[in-house]
C-alpha cells in the first residue's frame, strides 16, 4: 500500500510538474511569436487607429477609434462619431472618462468597477510577459477547440483575481481568442476577444482585426478592424490625466 501510495504521488509530482513546465514553455514560444521580448520590450507607446462596428438587432454603429497606450501603465481610447468623441483613460492610478453621447462633456471620474478593465487593458506588454514578477499565475488546460480547430488553452489568473483564458494557434503560437471572467461585487462578467488578421509593426505581431463582446451573447458583440498601428510615436503623459472641466 505504501508503495502505490509513493508511486501515486510520484506520478502527481510529475504530472505537476510537466503542466508547469508546458505552460512556461508556451508562453515563451507565444512571447517568440509576438517578436521576442526584446523586441516587446522595445516598445515605450503604441497607437492604434480603426474603426470600430456595432451591427444587431438593436443598434448599427460605425465609428472611428484610436487607442494609445505608454508604458507605465497609460491608456487612453476615443471613439469619435459625427464629431462627438468618447473618452476613457487610465493615467496608472485613476480612470476617467467623458461622454457626451449621454449628454457629459466634462470630464468625470469612473468607478473602480469600471476602471478595471482600463487598468488590465493598460499593461503595454500585456499578462503573459514577465507574469510571475506581476503576480499573474499561468496554467495549462490542454487541448480545445476554437470554431473546430484545435488550439492549446491557458488560463492566467491575474493579481487581482480576474482569469483570462488565451487559446494559442498550436502553428503560430499567436492568440486567436481570449476570454476574461472578472469577479465583481459578488457576480461574474464574462467577455471574449476574437484575434486575427497579424501584422507586424517594428517587429512585433499584432492583431489587426479583433470582435470583442459578452461572451455567448452575439448582439453584444463589436468588431474593430484596425487601420494603423504607430510605435515609439511622442506621448505626453499629460493627455492621459484627467483634465479641468471647462468653465
């Protein structure tokens, strides 16, 4: 009985210890898909300019969209239609926003609710890079399937408890979709990320078409096909602070 016993925790240890091994192994082959980490690393803002469509039962939308994004955790998103823009920003420790499609053209504060996604969303290399120095753990499900075709799945549980799920193409080792699940106040929101279409932009591969919405929920979903992708362009740190309202 002892024996079995050693053996059954021999084979647990190991079994553990490959699951590891493999999740490490994919994401540095995932961070060599990207371009490598220097090259990543290199990388001090990004803008990304597009457009942004919106088209189901309720509502049809196309609008124009530009993100910037500066390491040290800045982020900034508008989405412009008939002259109107929409601001959301992170400037590393406060979300804001302004939204004059509901009729606020002064500059407010977001809650902590909904300054999280800008807050996970401003982390310039993403949470795969350097995971364990963020407190990011990462593990690999195996196999699954992504619209019948077969894709490796990790799940990367964040610092602060979120989980995103990355599903890698087993050829490139590039995401081809990520699903979030985000614990607030008691209650699960769950949203997906659709990726394709890679580009590469001073070495590194990004997405330049992504269908982002909640999950399972087709009518809540957008797709943004990306025009431009700029990086190492001059950002001031001042336009991801909040400004003055206006007199």
């Amino acid at each position: 009985m002892r024996v079995a016993l050693k053996v059954a925790l021999g084979i647990f240890c190991l079994t553990a210890l490959a699951s590891a091994q493999t999740a490490g192994e994919l994401v540095a082959k995932n961070i060599q898909a990207h371009g490598g980490l220097e090259k990543i690393k290199a990388v001090n803002t990004v803008r990304m300019t597009g457009r942004i469509y919106i088209d189901n039962p309720y509502v049809k939308i196309t609008a124009g969209i530009e993100v910037e994004k500066k390491r040290g955790n800045l982020l900034r998103e508008n989405v412009t239609i008939q002259g109107m823009t929409q601001v959301q920003a992170y400037d590393s420790s406060t979300g804001w926003q302004i939204q004059p499609f509901q009729g606020r053209k002064d500059p407010e504060l977001m809650g902590d609710d909904d300054t999280r996604d800008l807050m996970e969303e401003s982390d310039i290399d993403g949470p795969l890079v350097d995971y364990q120095a963020k407190g990011n753990k990462v593990e690999y499900l195996g196999h699954d399937t992504v619209d019948g075709d077969d894709v490796y799945q990790l799940k990367v549980t964040l610092k602060n408890g979120d989980i995103v799920y990355y599903y890698l193409d087993p050829d490139t080792y590039l995401e081809i979709k990520r699903e979030k699940q985000q614990f607030i106040r008691g209650s699960v929101h769950e949203s997906e990320e659709l990726l394709g279409s890679y580009k590469q932009v001073a070495g590194v591969y990004y997405p330049y078409s992504v269908e982002v919405g909640a999950k399972n929920d087709p009518n809540q979903h957008a797709v943004i096909t990306v025009e431009k992708i700029e990086v190492n362009v001059p950002l001031d740190d001042s336009q991801f602070k909040m400004p003055a309202a206006k007199k």
